[in-house]
C-alpha cells in the first residue's frame, strides 16, 4: 500500500522549560499593558488604549498559559490515569474567550470616539511605546513559539499567537498615529482601533477551533496516522489491522489498534513482537502512549464473518483495516 513520505516530529520535554517560558510571557506583558495604559491615558489615543487592553488579555492569557502548563505536566493519577493534558486544551480555550471580549471593548470604545470625534494629543509618545512594543513582542512570541514547537506545547503556542497579533496590530496602530500626525484627521485613530479588533477577531476565532480538536479527541494529523500504518505494513509478521485510533491530549499523544498475527505464534513471540512493534512507532512519535491489542489472523477473520458480516475468510488474502 502507497503511503506519502513521512517524518517524525522531535518533541523534547525539559522539565520546566514549559514553566519558565510562560513566566517569561507574563513578565513582559506585565510591563508592555502598563506601559500602553499609561500613554493611552495620558495622550487619549483610542488605538493605544486599544492596545492595553489587548496587552491585558495576553496577560491574563499568559498567566493562564502558566498554570496550565504547570497542570498539565502533572504525571498521570488515581482520578487522572489519562494524565493531565487536556488542560492546555481548556487554557488555550480560555485565552480565546478573553480576546473576544477584548475585541469588543476595543469596538465599544472606538465607535465612542468617532462619535465625540476627541483628537488625541501627544501622539509622538504613543509611536513610542507601540514600537517598543512591536520589537519586544516580535522577540517574545519568537521565544515562545520555539519552545512550544519543542515540547509540543498548545498553551504556549496560544500565547505566542496572541503576542504575533498583537505584532500585526501595533503595526497598525503605529501607521494609524503617524496618519492622525501627519494629516490631522482624528477619525483616523479609532478607524484603526476597530481595525485592530476585527484582527483580534480572526485570531480568537482560530484558537477556539484549535483548541476544541484536543477536546472532541480529533485524530492525529495524517501524517502522524500514516507513520502508525507504515510501520505497521513494513512488519511482514503483522498479517492485518484494523480499529486504529488515534488522538492527542497536550502533548501526548495516544494510539491504539488491533494488530493480527499468525495463530500458530507463541503468546510470548507475539508479546515480544507487540513490544517491537510499539518501539518502533514511539520512534516515529515521540511522546507516544501506544496500546497495541494482539489477535489470532484466521480467528479473527472467521469471527468477523461470522458475527460482523465482513468478507469471507478466503475472498482476501489480508484483512485490512
């Protein structure tokens, strides 16, 4: 059987890099959501008090993204045998909520200053802290979205999606006041804020489409699937499959299959076969929890004919999944 050219994904865990990544997140945006807060008072800026309130959601998101990598690395319990994965899941669900009522402060009140038409004033220190802000957030998402590639981490790439939009929306901020500098025009500043949370928008609604695959126990990527079949039809001792699942909580993943091997082999062949079989495919996915169910090939066809109306015994040669 065909398969498309595969590779395995190298997630490496180092204990507490998760951790220390998503203080790291909170520091900075600690800093950048005072920063915009004060300026945006201070200058009256719609777009920069946009902005706070767009930091303040990355804050509160990163220190969502904290406790929950915190939980989610927790080993697996009496009450949680499973593990806690899912916590990510529910963190970045969270962290997508709290940009949505972002966006709509952020609506509430430009469509306010288009309606009192109030110019801000001292637009050179908003340019100010929105490019301090575009540099440090550029530098802190880079950060994080490396350390969430290499321990696989959903929260984590949550906060850095929520730091990389708030990038594109300082830019946007940033060309917003240069125009309301240059040309005057007031209107400019809260077209641009509404502009900044339709953005926001688009990134929230994202997140919670990303974050509700782990919850629903979508399966893995195709080619996570593929690597699990390829090793499976490259072991000529392995007669047929089938009931493979798959799925994925945190950054573990989970996979699972009835796997059919001659009945004449010996129970400790087929266990020291079932053994290779999972090593194999821990290789391909690291960060793996492989339940492999060994069957008897002859036996197993004849009770799927027999019970499950599948093909007769003798109509193939393998039985496939």
């Amino acid at each position: 059987m065909a398969h498309n050219h595969l590779h395995s994904r190298e997630h490496i865990h180092v204990p507490g890099e998760k951790v220390a990544a998503a203080r790291f997140s909170i520091y900075s945006n600690s800093l950048l959501t005072v920063a915009k807060l004060i300026v945006g008072v201070f200058t009256g800026s719609v777009s920069v008090l946009s902005e706070a309130a767009h930091s303040a959601t990355d804050l509160a998101a990163s220190w969502i993204a904290y406790f929950s990598v915190r939980i989610s690395d927790l080993p697996a319990d009496e009450d949680h045998p499973y593990g806690h994965g899912k916590a990510e899941s529910l963190s970045s669900m969270a962290e997508a909520l709290l940009i949505f009522g972002a966006a709509a402060f952020i609506i509430f009140e430009a469509v306010h200053k288009l309606i009192s038409r109030e110019p801000p004033h001292r637009v050179d220190l908003g340019l100010i802290v929105m490019g301090v802000s575009v540099v440090a957030n550029t530098l802190v998402a880079r950060y994080l979205f490396r350390i969430a590639k290499k321990t696989d981490s959903l929260a984590l790439e949550a906060d850095a999606e929520h730091l990389r939009t708030d990038v594109y929306t300082s830019i946007g901020v940033v060309v917003g006041l240069a125009l309301v500098h240059f040309t005057k025009l007031s209107w400019i500043d809260p077209v641009v804020a509404i502009g900044v949370a339709l953005l926001i928008l688009h990134t929230a609604w994202r997140l919670t489409r990303g974050s509700l695959d782990p919850l629903m126990d979508t399966q893995l990527p195709q080619e996570d699937t593929d690597a699990v079949r390829t090793v499976l039809d490259d072991e000529p001792r392995v007669l047929g499959y089938h009931k493979l699942r798959t799925r994925k909580s945190g950054s573990a993943r989970y996979v699972d299959a009835h796997v059919l091997m001659d009945d004449h082999m010996s129970l400790l062949d087929a266990h020291d076969l079932t053994e290779e079989l999972e090593d194999r495919i821990r290789e391909m996915l690291p960060n793996a929890e492989i339940t492999l169910h060994t069957e008897p090939y002859a036996a197993e066809r004849h009770h799927q004919y027999e019970q499950h109306g599948g093909p007769h015994p003798d109509e193939v040669d393998k039985f496939q999944p």
